[in-house]
C-alpha cells in the first residue's frame, strides 16, 4: 500500500474481504479501520460503507460506524461522495432526524447537499407520505433569510447558500407539485423564479 498509495484504498478493501470470506472478522475490522482514519479519496471512501456491513447483524456498531464517519470525514478535503454516508445513514433507518441533520452538515456542493434533500423526500414517497415529500422540497427550495445567509457566509457553508438554485433539486420539486401539489403550487413552481434564475427553463 505505501507503494501505491493511489491504490490504497481498494487494496484495503480486497484484503479486508479475503478476511472476512475466510472468517477472520476481526483482522477484517482491524484493516478497514485503519483505512478510514485517513480515508479521502473516493477509492478508500467505501471503506466506511464496507466497515458498516461488517456489523450487518449489529445494528448498533452499524449506527455508531455512520456516526464516527460523518463527524470523520472532512467534505472539503474528500473526493469521491461524501454525502452518501448521510445518505445511507439515514436510510438505514429511514430517519427523519437523520436527514434533518444531514441537510444542516457540511458539504462540498450544493448538487450534493441537493441529493440529500432529494433522498429525504424519496424516502418520504417510499412511505406514503406524498404531502411530506412535498413540503420538503419547499423547504429546500426556499430562499434563506437574511440572517441565515449571514451565519451561512460566516461558517464557510457555500452549500446551503446556493441550495435554492439547484436545478436538480428544482426539477425534483417541480415533479412533485405536478404529482401530488395543487394547480396554483404547480403553477408556482414551474413559474420563472427570479431567486432561482437557473431553473427558468420553466
């Protein structure tokens, strides 16, 4: 590994599972842990995915795994995705609070913060809550407050700043009215926004 160290990550997952087909468990754990602790590029990324399902008959190591890895992993510093252990996280569980905390977290792109959002009302529809995926993306295509936009500005979070923009999380919302919104919500929100001048193909 210190000789391709491009390669670590993958290398490390290969050898963690050589280990645990041949039910060495332990020594599996022991090599995914030590790959996390300096994971950053999108190959040793999955080693936090992969350490999760090590513990799939543990449901509690499962949790305090995404917990260690959320608070772990720097977004700024990470390639890869690292918005999809907040994901996975959360759909573990399929936790409103987990996503509520995901969509307040750091990170690296407002297209990746827009996935989370998107993700959180998708979980909604899987339940049936049509009016709750709705108001989700309502919520996250509003633009913020003066005051919001200030602590935002203030923590470095160019995220959440540029969320109400996301043409991604705009068609999402867009799809949403026209299923399961009123008329005049739809209308609104295929209208030409001006605080969402990119979404003005509608």
């Amino acid at each position: 590994m210190r000789m391709f160290p491009d390669e670590a990550g993958r290398l490390r997952a290969l050898l963690a599972e050589c280990y645990a087909r041949t039910g060495l468990y332990d020594k599996a754990r022991d090599v995914l842990e030590e790959g996390v602790t300096t994971a950053a590029t999108a190959a040793e990324f999955g080693l936090w995915h992969r350490r999760v399902n090590l513990f799939d008959k543990n449901p509690a190591r499962q949790a305090a795994t995404y917990v260690e890895a959320v608070r772990t992993v720097d977004p700024a510093k990470a390639t890869g995705k690292p918005h999809t252990l907040w994901v996975a996280f959360a759909r573990m569980y399929s936790a409103d609070e987990v996503f509520a905390k995901a969509t307040q977290a750091s990170h690296r792109s407002a297209d990746d913060l827009a996935t989370v959002w998107c993700e959180w009302a998708e979980m909604q529809l899987r339940h049936k809550r049509f009016d709750e995926a709705v108001a989700l993306m309502r919520q996250a295509t509003a633009e913020h407050s003066t005051e919001v936009k200030r602590r935002a500005a203030a923590a470095d979070e160019a995220a959440q700043l540029k969320l109400h923009k996301s043409a991604k999380l705009w068609s999402f919302y867009v799809d949403l009215e026209e299923s399961f919104g009123k008329v005049a919500s739809t209308r609104a929100a295929r209208a030409p926004w001006p605080r969402a001048p990119r979404c003005r193909r509608w």
